[in-house]
C-alpha cells in the first residue's frame, strides 16, 4: 500500500507492480528478452479509514462497500491495447447502465441508477458502445412502484432501512423482484455494458406492459451484448494482494506500453463531492427504504500507470500519478 503516496480523500491505496515473466529462465538475457510471454500485475486496495486511525471504518453510516477498479494495457503514446481486469459491478452487474437515474440514492446491493461516474476513464477508454437501459415503463425518476413489470433479481436487493443492515455481511434481507429494463434507441448510447447475469425470464420482463408471450425482451440480449466475461472479477479483499497475469501475444509489436489502472469509490471524503441524493418523486408517501447511504457520489478517481517496454525482461519501475476523472463520467479525460 502507498499510505501518503495519495491524499486521504482517494480512499484508497495501492501499489501496483509489474514484471514480464520469461520463456526460458535459463536462456541468454538477450534471448530471454525477446521471448517474454506473461505479464504479472500486483496491487492491494486500501479501505477507508477515519482521520487519525489506523483500522479500516465500517459503519452504516459510511459503508465501505469496495471499489470499482479496472485495469488495462495502452501503448506509451496512449493508444488502447486491452482490458486486463474490471471489477463486476461494471463488468458483469450493469452498474453503469442499467435503469434509473444517474443520481437515485445508494445502498448494499442497490439495484437502480446507471453510473456513468463508476469508471469513466475506462469505459471511454474502451470505446465500446452499447443502447442506454431505462425502466419499461419509462418512469426513470422512480425508485419504486414498478411492481408491473419486475421479476426476481439474482443478485440485486431492496432499497434498505439503515437498521437492516449487517455491517458484516451485506445480504438482503429478502428475495426481491426488480426492473430488468430495456434499450431505449431515442437515447445516447453508453459506455458501459448492462449486466450479464441474468438467465431467466417471465412475462413481467417483457418491453411493453401487459404484454403476453411471446413478447419482445430486451433484456434476453445483455448478456450476449456484455463483453468483459474473461475479465470480469470480484473487488479484491482489503489486506491481501491481487495478482493478475496477462500472456502477451506473440504478433504485439515491441515499443513501450503502460498498464493504467483506475479505482472509483462512493463516499469520498472530500467536501467539494457531497451533493444530495435524487429524491424519488413516486414515492407516494412510504419511503422506499430510508437511504441509510444517501451520498453515493464517486469523486476523484486517482490512477496509476507503469511503464512496461516489451522487449525488456522486467518492467521498468517507473510510476506516475495521474490526476482524477470528470466528476459526472461524461469523459474520459483526466
């Protein structure tokens, strides 16, 4: 961990380590050189931790829920190469695209609100882009009330009352149907991949209300739209190492290359990010869960870069700090 390497308001640390793993151990260094295969990448998160203590802070007022990390190979003149590694909130879960407005308030497991600021760097980095998921029944600003067209969600809980969460175990407290969405073609296409685990359907996860089978389901294609299954992997652990390999491709040309790394987390510390949460105007009177983990903004996203030459045996041990992406994820500039 860097402790110090990044100010306090990153909510994070990590020191990231790279090495080419050669062919042949055995080999000349200069014919070891030539035929590195593997690339081995290292880092460890850092959990939030209050001022002036030294043991990770989890309450319910301050969930520390991980963060959302994607990491990838670009060329030294900042070209694209390849996705190494994204976290599944984006990867696998929809987290930036998926139904509800940017800004709904957050919780464990929160199933509503696409978050273009999850890893905006990223994802335009990626280039790749997919149709905008909104509610079937196009009611975007409401957190709930869309029992109409919800079927049981794998993964997904309820909105929760902040004395229903177990600090130690985030699990919901009851199964819950959810809004699986649909493409809305009249919208700007995102950056970001819906989610890909969902492999059941009913009636109620139809396009059109009411519909009858058999309907048009947008939602069978995500999966086959999602991209990043051999990437996708869960947050790595606070305390331990993740360790990455990537084989190098035998037809990538020799030059310089960088592996970037970004890191995005809700509840930054820093008081220029706290803005209130959207209030959902279809509430009708009965909350919708009290919104234990209202201020779910992610803020300044610090990075990483090491510099990799492809004919050398080790990586260079060159790091940089980059600065942090947009604050709303419309680009991907730092």
């Amino acid at each position: 961990m860097l402790r110090g390497a990044f100010p306090r308001w990153a909510l994070f640390a990590a020191r990231l380590v790279t090495a080419c793993i050669l062919a042949a151990a055995g080999a000349p260094a200069a014919a070891r050189a030539d035929n590195c295969q593997l690339l081995r990448y290292t880092f460890q998160p850092d959990c939030f931790r209050a001022p002036d203590s030294a043991a990770c802070a989890q309450k319910v007022e301050k969930l520390d829920l991980g963060p959302q990390i994607a990491v990838w190979i670009e060329t030294g003149d900042h070209h694209y190469v390849k996705p190494l590694m994204v976290t599944n909130g984006v990867a696998a879960r929809g987290l930036g695209n998926r139904p509800g407005e940017w800004n709904f308030l957050s919780g464990p497991k929160f199933p509503y609100g696409k978050r273009p600021m999850a890893l905006p760097i990223w994802a335009h980095a990626n280039n790749r882009l997919y149709p905008q998921i909104v509610m079937q029944d196009g009611m975007e600003d409401w957190l709930g009330w869309h029992e109409n067209h919800s079927s049981e969600d794998p993964y997904y809980c309820r909105p929760v009352r902040a004395s229903e969460i177990n600090v130690d175990a985030i699990t919901c407290p009851t199964k819950f149907n959810s809004a699986k969405g649909r493409f809305d073609m009249t919208k700007p296409m995102v950056y970001y991949p819906p989610r890909n685990d969902l492999s059941m359907f009913t009636s109620k996860d139809c396009d059109q209300l009411f519909a009858s089978e058999p309907c048009q389901r947008d939602a069978e294609m995500y999966s086959t739209m999602n991209d990043l299954d051999a990437v996708a992997a869960a947050t790595p652990p606070y305390g331990r190492l993740y360790t990455g390999t990537w084989p190098v491709p035998a037809a990538l040309a020799p030059g310089d290359y960088a592996v970037m790394v970004e890191v995005s987390k809700e509840y930054d510390g820093n008081g220029a990010h706290m803005h209130p949460a959207f209030e959902d105007r279809g509430r009708r009177g009965a909350p919708a869960g009290d919104g234990a983990a209202r201020r779910r903004r992610d803020g300044p996203r610090p990075g990483q870069r090491r510099a990799v030459r492809r004919r050398q045996p080790w990586a260079r041990r060159r790091r940089r700090r980059w600065r942090h992406g947009r604050r709303w994820g419309r680009a991907g500039r730092l």
